[in-house]
C-alpha cells in the first residue's frame, strides 16, 4: 500500500483527555501570572472575547451553524451568565486573595453544587442516601480549606468563598442547561460558540462600568495596569499567559471536549473534573512556588472523593445520562 493511500491516524481520545486536564488545570496558573499586567475584569474579558473568535473560525471550518430559535438564544444567555461571565470574573478576583491552587481546589466543588441545584431544578432529580452523605462530607472538606478555626495561618475567607462560589455557578449553569436546552438540537461546536459569544456580549458594560470608575487611574479599557501585588512576572508573560488562556484555554478546549464526549462518552468526558484541581495544584506548587498546607490538603482529598461518589451516575439513568451537557470548563 502507498504512503498516500495509508489510513489517516487519529489522535486517540485518551490524549485528547489528558490534554484537557493539563488545560483547564494550568488556566489558574494563567490566570494568576496575567495578574500581572492586567486587572482581573480585562483578563475575564480578554479570555471570554479570544475564545469565542477561536471558536468562531473552528464554527466557520467546520460548516456548522450557529442557533436560529430566539428562545434558545435567551437560554444560552441565562446560561452564560454563570458558564462564562460570572466563574471567569469570580476566579481570576478570587485568585487576588489566594493563591492558584487554592483556586483550583475550589473549582473542585462544581459536582456538589450541581447536585444540589439539580434537586431544585429538576422534577425527575433524586439523591440517594450514598450521595447525600457524599454531599455532607464534601461540605466538610470545605469547612476543612478554610480552617475557620485558624485565625492567623488559614486562608483567605473571602477570596475562597469567591472561588468556591465560581465553581458553584458552573453546577447551577448546565443544570439550567440542562433542563431549558437538554432537548435542543445543538450539534458540534454550535453550543459553546453561541454561549461565548452571549458571554463577550455581557462582558461589555461589565467592561465599561469598571472603566468608567476607575478611569482617573485607566486611561482606557484596555490600558495594561500596574499588577499590584501580582507585578512579579514581566508584562509579555503576562499578555502571553492570557492569549493562551483565551485561545487555547477557551476556545480549543471545547473543540477537544466534544471529540472526548464523541469518541469515549459524557460520563468518561466528565472525570475531567477531578483531574484539573490536581493540575492547578501541582503547578500552583511547583512552578509558582506556593505552598498548602495541611487542612488545605485533606480537606482537598476529601472533596475530590465526595464529588467523585456524587458523579457517579445511578443505574436507573445510565441511559439518560447523554443528555447532559458535557463542558466541564474552567
């Protein structure tokens, strides 16, 4: 057989898997270096914006239409708002407080919080007894991070409420996704490319409106700032880490997240939850240099192992569960 007549080889799922991981882990890496140059409503906006462009030209190449039906289009609004807008602005704020693998610590409590919204949301929704106690102790793996007990060493109690908050919003973002759009007809790249673009869109007077009362200190909404207390990283690392955040971390990522839900399945597609937190804590410690201590660690484990008992779907719904929306994002 020629060499031109050979099959294409396609990159295997499980690469494309792992690739997510490393991902979506090291955007808080990203997010925490960008600090440096630019305040966190212009990194929320420049990542939301160069994702939603990423995605439009993959939309554009791949023949795929965008939504036609306005009640879908008010739908994915809605949902934007707390798959996009509201988790990347809640992060990168939350990461001038604490630090990056306490972030992604934080975005491991997605599960619970979508379990917990699904029971309020959905009529058909059921807790068993297993993962209601799972629940319970991943509130206590949180109570743990935050050592309320520990006045002096603890973390920060407000930057971690933050980031414990964004990782809720995605749990209450694709529960509303999916009950208002489980049953729409959102093939390939349809789906993420219209959420991102209602994301730039919000993101605009949220934009303006911290422009407009910080402008005696801006000149202009674009203007790079000082970096504060997060100036130890050169300004082109900075600019650097958030295009990659935008483009690869934002945009590309949903591309490789729909090829893993395509080849292996959603409940495969979504473990990807459980491996980010360990990548942002990894190189939170080994390339930012921060340190976790104790409580942050156990505390940690025991929440990864509650959202992993929660995740795991009961055997009664296993037919059902392609029908929920696959992202994960960070």
């Amino acid at each position: 057989m020629s060499e031109a007549a050979a099959p294409r080889r396609r990159v295997p799922w499980q690469a494309k898997f792992l690739a997510l991981a490393l991902i979506w882990g090291s955007s808080f890496l990203f997010m925490k270096v960008g600090l440096a140059a630019l305040h966190p409503v212009q990194i929320a906006t420049a990542r939301i914006w160069a994702g939603a462009a990423i995605l439009l030209i993959l939309l554009r190449i791949s023949g795929t239409r965008l939504p036609r039906d306005r009640r879908i289009w008010a739908h994915l609004l809605v949902c934007s708002v707390f798959l996009s807008a509201l988790p990347f602005l809640g992060f990168v704020i939350g990461e001038t407080r604490v630090s990056s693998a306490l972030a992604g610590i934080g975005n491991a409590t997605t599960p619970i919080a979508t379990v917990l919204f699904a029971l309020a949301l959905l009529p058909s929704e059921r807790l068993t007894g297993t993962k209601l106690a799972a629940v319970l102790v991943g509130f206590v793996g949180v109570a743990i991070i935050a050592e309320p007990w520990n006045a002096e060493g603890r973390p920060d109690p407000v930057g971690f409420l933050i980031v414990v908050l964004s990782g809720a919003c995605y749990g209450l973002g694709w529960t509303y996704n999916r009950r208002y759009l489980g049953s729409a007809d959102l093939g390939g790249l349809s789906q993420p490319t219209a959420l991102l673009m209602c994301g730039s869109v919000l993101m605009v007077p949220i934009l303006l409106g911290w422009w407009l009362m910080d402008r005696d200190e801006v000149a202009a909404p674009w203007s790079l700032t000082s970096g504060g207390d997060h100036a130890d990283y050169p300004v082109w690392l900075a600019i650097a880490c958030i295009a990659v955040l935008g483009f690869v971390g934002t945009g590309l990522a949903y591309m490789l997240q729909y090829d893993v839900v395509r080849e292996a399945g959603t409940i495969v597609s979504t473990t990807v939850t459980y491996l980010i937190p360990v990548v942002s804590v990894l190189l939170g410690v080994l390339v930012l240099g921060e340190h976790l201590g104790a409580a942050q660690i156990a505390g940690f484990v025991i929440v990864l192992a509650a959202a992993a008992i929660i995740n795991t779907p009961n055997r009664d719904r296993r037919n059902r569960a392609a029908r929920m929306c696959p992202f994960v994002s960070t």
